[in-house]
C-alpha cells in the first residue's frame, strides 16, 4: 500500500510538472505573437491574377484568383487551382477557396473550399470569431459522405487571406518580425515571418522591386505545444515593394524538395484614385 501511495504521489508530480511546463511553453510562445492592429498601408485594390505553380522550373498546375470588395465593411477573396498535363493525369486535383475578412480589423469571418480529387471529395467550411473557428469537414462521394465538425479555441485567429492582408498593411522594415496564428484549413500554425531585405524580381508579370520574406511554421497541438510541421520546412516569398503590395513569387522546402508559386499575370478593376 505504502508503495503505491507513492507511486500514485510521483506520477501526480510528474503530471503537475508536465502541465505546467507545458503551460509555460505555451505561454512563453504566446506571448511573442504580434499585438499590433492593422497598418494604415493602402487596402489592395480589386484584381484579377492568374499564377502557375511546380518545381524546377516545370508547371504542374494553373490559378485563378480574385480579390474584391464587395461591400464597404468586408474583402473577398475567389481562387480557383488544378493541375494540368502530364500531373494531371498522374494526380487530378481542383480547388475552389473563398474567403471573406473584415475590412476594418482584417480577420476572418468565414472560408469555404473545395477540393476534387480523382477518386473524392472534401468540403472544409470555417466559421471565425474573436476566440476561435469552428471547422466543419464533408468528405466522400455523395450519398456516402462523413461529416466532421471541430472547434479550436484562440483568440484574433487568421486564415490565410487575412494573414495576409494583415502582413500588407504593416510597414514591413528590413529585419522586422511578425508572429501570428494561421488557421488556413485543419489545423492551426504559429507563423513567423521576417522580413529578410529588399531587391529586384523578375517573374512573368513583370519585372519588380521586391520584400522579401521568410516564412516558418510550427503546428500548435490540441494542448497548444508547438511541433515541427511534418511536410513543410521554411518558404521565401517575395511581394511587390510598390502600392500594391502583390505577391510575386513563393518557394517552399516541403517533404519532396523546392516547389513554386509565380504571378503570371494581373488586371486591377479600376484605375488607383
């Protein structure tokens, strides 16, 4: 009995000093998230941009994007990706993705994307609010399809189209740092982003003066410790250093080596006032 009670007493110790180590490590992360609010760089305007992405120089698929301001208080955001040639008959995947933010405080209010693959198909939709999202996932042929709802509680959460008119609108000064919490799909990331310098960038679009950025993840698990991201290791990514702010060009070291993403082309709906 003596032995036990001991026992019991070291694994309750062993599980206080876990929880709170823990928690401190959450905390010690937390507190380095960025708590400016949004900048007063000017709001993109609305356009029409295509974009091709692959690796090494070879195109394994095509974009549409489309970003519009369809009432004053909110930003949408319409892509449309596939595959093309030789990867798609290898690996048929389409993708449909809105998102609508905020204009004023530029978080997400909603996202919904859908993903075609050869033999399924995955419909995420995520509510935001100010302490979390609530994700609700269909996937399966019709007639036989599972739902799955989940929540994720934390508070000032971002998708991907409100990251990134949240990064825009900052001064963005060489060697300064931005931490945010990204929430683009399943799962939610701790994203760093330093702004490594200026130069010139040349892609089909154009030739540019550029930012460029440094990009690291770090997944947040369900008790919100950070773990390395299992497929994605860093990404350069380079944005226009005009009044645009447009995203230029993307290269990320994934599980499988260095792939791409290049603006091909790009046709704002109205003249800047």
């Amino acid at each position: 009995m003596l032995i036990q009670t001991k026992l019991r007493s070291t694994q309750c110790v062993i599980t206080a000093l876990f929880a709170f180590c823990t928690g401190s490590l959450a905390a010690n992360w937390q507190a380095t998230l960025s708590k400016d609010p949004p900048g007063n760089f000017p709001a993109l305007r609305p356009l029409h941009a295509s974009y091709r992405f692959g690796w090494s120089g070879f195109t394994a698929a095509t974009g549409e994007v489309h970003f519009a301001n369809p009432s004053g208080d909110r930003f949408q955001f319409d892509g449309t990706g596939r595959t093309i040639g030789l990867v798609k008959a290898l690996w048929k995947f389409d993708v449909n993705h809105r998102a609508v933010a905020s204009a004023e405080t530029l978080h997400p209010i909603e996202t919904q994307q859908t993903e075609n693959y050869r033999s399924k198909k995955i419909v995420t939709n995520l509510t935001f609010t100010n302490t979390g999202v609530t994700r609700t996932r269909i996937e399966g042929e019709e007639g036989t399809a599972g739902t799955k709802t989940r929540q994720f509680g934390f508070p000032n959460l971002f998708d991907l189209h409100s990251a990134a008119l949240y990064l825009r609108s900052q001064p963005l000064r060489d060697r300064s740092v931005y931490r945010v919490v990204v929430y683009p799909t399943t799962n939610a990331y701790l994203a760093t982003v330093t702004v490594v310098g200026r130069e010139k960038i040349s892609v089909h679009a154009g030739t540019y003066n550029a930012i460029k950025l440094d990009l690291q993840l770090k997944r947040i698990g369900k008790h919100l410790e950070l773990e390395p991201h299992r497929k994605f290791r860093r990404a350069t990514i380079w944005v226009s250093d005009d009044a645009e702010r447009l995203l230029l060009r993307i290269e990320a070291q994934i599980f499988v080596g260095t792939v791409f993403a290049e603006l091909q082309s790009v046709h704002f709906d109205a003249p800047r006032s």
